[in-house]
C-alpha cells in the first residue's frame, strides 16, 4: 500500500514467493534477500539461499567430510577397528583418535 499523492492509498497487489514487498532492500518493489551460508549455519557444501540459486559454503579440512555427521556441516566419521582389520590393541581411527 502506497499513497497516491492525493489523500488516498493504492493497493499494489503482492509479490510471488519466494520474493516479499521491499525484500530486495527497496520499498513497495519485490525482490528477496538471499541467505548467507552464516545465517543458515552452513559450514560447507551447496545449500539453497532461499531465492532460488544455490550458495557454496566451501569444503572441509582433512580428516574432516562435509555432511558426513549432520547436513552441511563438516565432521569425521571414525573408522572401527573391524573397517580397519585390526583385532586387537590400539590404533588411529581416521579422525586423529
């Protein structure tokens, strides 16, 4: 709703999701206002942004997997002893342990 110029309101309908009235950082125009991997809390991977494109949150140090433990986070699965052959004593479990 905008003013007329002449004591009255216009009513210029609404946008289409996933765009919003002024969501592109201008008034009583549609736009979106594209997430960022911090505001989604994505530490990697491709993630949408919530305006119809995809945001590359970037990789993972090693040992570490992105999405391995939880989606678009990075993480290390360890390995048991039965993946790694090992019957008996101590060894490394792939993710400095």
């Amino acid at each position: 709703m905008i003013a007329d110029g002449c004591g009255t309101t216009l009513n210029c309908g609404t946008c289409s999701q996933p765009q919003t009235c002024g969501g592109g950082d201008t008034a009583n125009v549609c736009g979106c206002t594209p997430s960022t991997c911090q505001t989604l809390g994505a530490s990697c991977g491709l993630i949408a942004d919530g305006c119809g494109t995809t945001l590359d949150c970037g990789g993972c140090a090693a040992p570490n997997t992105c999405g391995v433990t939880a989606p678009n986070q990075c993480g290390c699965q360890p390995k048991t002893c039965a993946a790694l052959g090992v019957d008996c004593g101590s060894t490394q479990d792939g993710c400095g342990n």
